[in-house]
C-alpha cells in the first residue's frame, strides 16, 4: 500500500481547477480525462491528459496569467474569469512544485505538474 504525504486539499484543489477546465473548455462531443501519477525521489509526478481542442501555442503562458482567459466562451457560453489555472499554478508553486502544459491544437493538452515530497 502505498500513502502520499502532501496537502491533501491542495491536491484536491489542484485537480477540481484542472478537470473543471478540461471539461468546461471542451468542445468535443465527449470530453475525455486521463490522469497518470508517479514517484521520484524527492517529487510526486502527475500528468493530466485532455482531449480539448486546444489553443495555439503563442498563448500557452498565458493560460496561467491572473484575469487572462484565452476562449470568447466555454462550452456553455460563458466567458471565464481567468482565476482557476493562476490558482493551480501558485498553490502547486507554494507546494515546492511546478506545472507546465503541452498543447496541441486539435489533438489536446497535457497538463504535467511536480509537487515535492
């Protein structure tokens, strides 16, 4: 059996933000989410893998900058507010981590973050 030692409510923050964005922003008939885990020595891995259609690559930062959102409207029509992945970012940050994300416009994203120990 194995535990993870980190902030539970953070980790729990983490992945509502990350899969609420993933299914919001998503145009597709059906969203779909993959999340993968692993341990390295001083660090938790996580991956999370989305079928959104993507956004180009110039924008990629801008994805984490407070009060920046890179759709007109999610899939229900309403603009976002540009809080949620900023919020990931830091508390991942304040975690002793990092979060970077590979986009691929039509194919998806990755959403791939660290937290230590």
């Amino acid at each position: 059996m194995f535990f993870l030692r980190a902030n539970r409510a953070a980790l729990f923050q983490i992945f509502l933000s990350l899969v609420g964005y993933s299914l919001k922003d998503n145009q597709n008939k059906t969203p779909q989410v993959t999340i993968a885990f692993s341990v390295a020595q001083d660090y938790y891995h996580f991956q999370v893998k989305v079928n959104i259609v993507g956004i180009h690559k110039d924008k990629q930062e801008l994805m984490f900058e407070l009060f920046k959102s890179e759709e007109d409207a999610d899939r229900f029509g309403e603009k976002g507010t540009g809080i949620g992945l900023t919020t990931v970012k830091f508390i991942i940050t304040k975690l002793g981590g990092e979060i970077k994300v590979n986009l691929e416009p039509g194919k998806g994203a990755i959403f791939s973050f660290t937290i230590k120990k």
